[in-house]
C-alpha cells in the first residue's frame, strides 16, 4: 500500500477507524429496520411501547443489526428478509438489556435513565419477556428454521451466559479461561449469530455461514474486552455510562483478574475486600486504577482483544473484497480504537 | 342418565370430580414429557439445573403438558412430537412462574419456597429466559412451523397479559372485562396452545384445531376465576399457598371486582384504602372476605367459572366420544370443583 504525502511534503495524521462507511452501506436498510421495530413493538397495552420506546428510540448504535446487514450485503443478498431479522436481533438485545439492567440494578442505559430506574423492575422483566416473544413470532413470520435454530440457541446460550456471570461474579481469582467463556455467551454470541444470518438468508455455503460465525463471534470478544477496559477509562463519561460501575458491582472483568494474577499478597487483599467482599471505601476506584496502571492490565487486556479483532479479520479472508467487507474489517478497528 | 341407587336403597354420595381419568390416560407420556423436562433442563452452568429442578421437580400438576397429550389422544395420534412439544409448554409456563415470583415478590410456590426467595430475583430472571429460550430450541428441534406460530403468539400474549396487570392493579374500578382480558392473555391463553396443539401433531382440520383452542381458553378462564376465589377461601391452605396473598398485594380480582361494584360508598372507601392504597391493618382480609360474602361475590365468581365451563365442555362438542374427551371434560369439573 502507497504511503500518502500531502502537496507539502507531510504525513498526514493517521485517520482513526470510524463506524462511518458501515452506516453509509446500511444507511437505507437500516432506515427499514427502525420502522420494522417501530411497527411490531406496538401492542394495545401502552406501557409496552412506552418501555420498549424509551430504550429502543434512544438509539444505541444498531451494531447488531447492521452486522446482519452488511453481511447480507457482503454475500450479495438482494432480497428483504434481512430486514426482518435484523429487527429480531435488535429485539433480542433489548430484550437482555432491560433484564441486564434489572439484574445488574443499573440506573443508567445509553446516557439516559434506564426503564428499570424510570418504571420499576417488573415492567422492565415483563416487557423483556414480550419483546424476546414478539422476536421469534417474527422469525417465525420469515419462516427459516435453520435461522430460528441459530436465533434459540444464541438465546439460550446468552442466558446461560448471564447465569455464569452471575455465579463467578465477586471472585478476582477466576481464570481467563472462565472470563472468556462468560462473555463468549453472554456478548459475542448474538455478534456471532447476527452475522451468520446474513449468509443464511443469502444461502451461502456452509463454509461462508461458519466464516461469518466465527467473525462475529470474535469481534464480540474483542468488543466486550474494549468495553470492559472503557469501564475504568476516562472515555467512558463520553459514553454516557457512569465510571467504575464495573468495580462499584464487583464484576471481575480482565482488567481486575489480570491484575490479581500479577499482584502482590497485600494487592490481593485490596481485591478481596473490594470485590469479593464489596466493602468499598472512598478512594478505592482510584486505587484498583492505579494497580491496573502498575501491572499494564488496560493495555494488555486491549492487546488482548486486538488478538481477537485479527481473527475476526481473518475469519472473513474467504469473502472477495467488497464495501462492505471493507465496512465489517473498518468496524473492527473501530471497536479496538474505542479504548484510545 | 339413570340415577344409581345403592342395594340398601340409599342414593350413594355423587363422586367428586377428579383427575384421575385424565391422571391415567396421560400416564406413560407424563413420564416421557418429565424425562424430557429433566434431560433438556441441563447446561454446564450448574445453576440453571438446580433452580430450575427446584420449581419443575417440585412436581405442580402438570396440567397444561397434559392438555397437551389428552388433546392429541383425542385426535388419535399415534406419533411421539406431543412428548417434546407438551415439555415446551412446560417450559415455557415455567420460565413465566420464574417471572411472576419476581414480579410478584412471591415467596412461596407450590408449597415449597419460591426459587426467588432461596436464590433471589436475578437468577430467576436469567433461568427463567434460559427456559423460555430452551422451548423455543425445543421447538425448532419438532420442526413445525405452525407450532412455533402457535406458541411464540402465546409467548408475547402472556407478557402482555402480565404487563396489563400490572398496569391495571390496584384499581378496584377495574371491570370485569379488563379483568377478563388479563386472565385470558396470562393464563387462559396457554392452555389454549396447549390443547390446540394436540389437534396440530395429529394433523387434524382447522375447525377441530379451533375447537380444542376454545376449549383451552374457556378452560383456562375458569380455571383462573376459581383460584382467585380459592386465595380468599380456607381450602387454599391445602395448596400450599398463603391465603389472602392476592389481597396483601392489592390484586384485583373478581371477587374485589363485583365486591366494589355492589358496595355502599363506606366499602368502596375500604377498597380503596386496603386494594388501591395498600394501607392494610390486622383484620381487614378478616373484613374483605365479610363484604365479599355479603355480596356473595366468591360464589358469583363460582358461577362465572361455570359458564366458561360449559363453553368449554360445547367446544369439544364436535369430538366423538372416548376415553381421552371424557377426561377432559371431568378435568373442567375438577377446576370448578376445586372451590367447594
């Protein structure tokens, strides 16, 4: 590849990695995709659309859906199926946000109040449960069982997920190993089956179906590794999450089980009696930043996840050049760049 | 009928109604549908398991799988899809009773200790999605698109149902109909996919699939009409459940329904303070169960069950007699029979 040089003889500055050619690509589809959603989260009981509205309107980024899209794109789909599927995604998503947030007690979901924080838990898991419902009534409305197989069982295996985290939560000694099994099922997995749909509904070869798979599996690792990394980083604010929510929970993300593994006797008691033991006290978040910075674990655990983004890159080498492979590879780089 | 008269001349005690016929009928393909419920339960994730083996082994009655097998014996089939498929609607009932202990701050169901309260709310929540999810894999396993239409219909209507609860509760203003409404999308609607089922696996015709739909619903109707009369009724302890729950929540159900309806302006300031303000005190379920016997509004509620009884028993109207439609039919007797 050429080196650029600007008529005065400078480099120019490196243009970061956005998400810009992956919306321009999905920009119409997408368009689609909020009337869809729009259209099939009605329902005569208002509190349904009023909840489901508050969390789906106020956007979020589509990442799900547009991974649908521009994989149907990538495989040359011309048909409308995608449309569809792409909102069950998004419902999906939504679906395990409003119970994350139930379960989490999070406050805050996208910059604004969370539906848990406005309307109370109950409507929260109620309206959970009817969007993950009025999902497969869609799927089923497309018709495809090979999707409807690869949609349940993402399902099932992202509850599973949540469940585990639940159950190693509060325990810095947990493995890597254990930590990835978690946020393979609880995040990756729907990035894995979003974008394996796309090749479905084109009626690719198995081989391309299993490509797009593994993309989307690894682009979800990566993202999440980044997001938890974003948890303790100055970023974060911009995102409109609120800072150290991680560390205020106890959740053991890599950042912390690194740090642990690294760590001195009396650094290990700083973690039990923060996470395990929750017993917090001004100061502390500053103090885990601290020994994170110490031991590199922000930077190694971003290493980590550009390890991921290569595979996930890889994954997609058996696809010809197109827009919108360059879109899926752009968006990769963006995830990973989100931490600098 | 003849009228059975005893060798001394006495007329002997009529029997009650039971569901041993249906019991009986049912019993090797209970086993398989339990065998099945326990093999599909599994997950590495050693919780999902137990929590979910706490609720579905504590045994409950089975009763909608067995709408499920006894509608398609009905319809003579001879295949085994009504195994599976009766475990999805287990599954699928309980993944909602997860829920409504949470929603409902429940801490006791089936006579045992509700799985929120030995656990706690969030991995009911999360076991409670991995079962729903679970179904769907069951289902998509079987293969019918028709059954997946039938129950993710049923799946969104019965979130429905509980959020219009919800919104609804605590308004003993409520009317019968919104009442109706809300029993007909959280309970009755799934014994109606229950039982219509049973007529899809055995490939019968629309009108008959329609009939065991209606017979399911006005079944359901009348089985949720009695055990709101049984939560004010001494019979209920024999459950093993609280007595008065429904009225230390402020859920307004018909008995509360007819009670405001017929009551001076002194009782309705009752329901007011108790129902919608929840500003309860010691004796006033003593006094609530006094005005709704006043009123007779228990055994009104009674004799709603039966009229949907009778809807339900002409709904299969169009079956030939056999063992399996006898069963059922004695089953909508028992359900209104519970309350005496």
């Amino acid at each position: 590849m050429g080196v650029v040089v600007n008529m005065d003889g400078s480099h120019p500055e490196k243009k970061a990695p956005s998400v810009d050619l992956l919306v321009e690509l999905t920009k119409a589809d997408i368009a689609k995709v909020n009337q869809h959603i729009i259209d099939n989260m009605q329902s005569p009981v208002a509190l349904i659309p009023q909840l489901a509205g508050h969390l789906i309107a106020a956007g979020g980024k589509r990442l799900r859906p547009m991974l649908t899209l521009a994989a149907a794109q990538m495989c040359q789909y011309t048909g409308s199926r995608h449309i569809g599927l792409a909102a069950c995604v998004e419902f999906i998503h939504t679906a395990t946000l409003l119970h994350d947030d139930v379960v989490d007690e999070s406050d805050l979901r996208r910059g604004r109040e969370s539906a848990n924080a406005v309307w109370g838990n109950k409507p929260s898991v109620l309206v959970g449960d009817f969007l993950f419902s009025r999902a497969f009534q869609l799927m089923v409305a497309d018709g495809s069982l090979p999707v409807l197989k690869i949609l349940s069982e993402a399902s099932a295996v992202i509850a599973e997920g949540e469940v585990l985290q639940l159950m190693t939560a509060n325990d810095p000694e947990a493995t890597e190993e254990a930590y990835l099994e978690v946020i393979r099922s609880k995040t990756a997995k729907l990035f894995a089956a979003a974008s394996r749909i796309g090749a479905v509904v084109a009626e690719r070869s198995q081989k391309e179906e299993t490509a797009l798979d593994s993309f989307g599996m690894n682009l979800g690792i990566a993202f999440q590794l980044i997001d938890d990394v974003l948890d303790y980083s100055a970023k974060q604010a911009e995102l409109g999450k609120n800072i150290g929510d991680d560390f205020v929970e106890g959740k053991v993300t890599l950042p912390i089980i690194l740090a642990w593994r690294r760590g001195s006797a009396e650094e290990r008691e700083f973690w039990v009696r923060t996470i395990e033991n929750l017993d917090q006290k001004e100061g502390d978040l500053e103090q885990a930043i601290a020994l994170m910075e110490k031991h590199n674990t922000l930077s190694d655990t971003i290493d980590r996840a550009k390890h991921y983004g290569s595979m996930a890159r890889d994954a997609l080498g058996i696809f010809p050049n197109s827009d919108a492979k360059s879109a899926l590879i752009e968006l990769i780089e963006f995830c990973i760049h989100r931490a600098h």
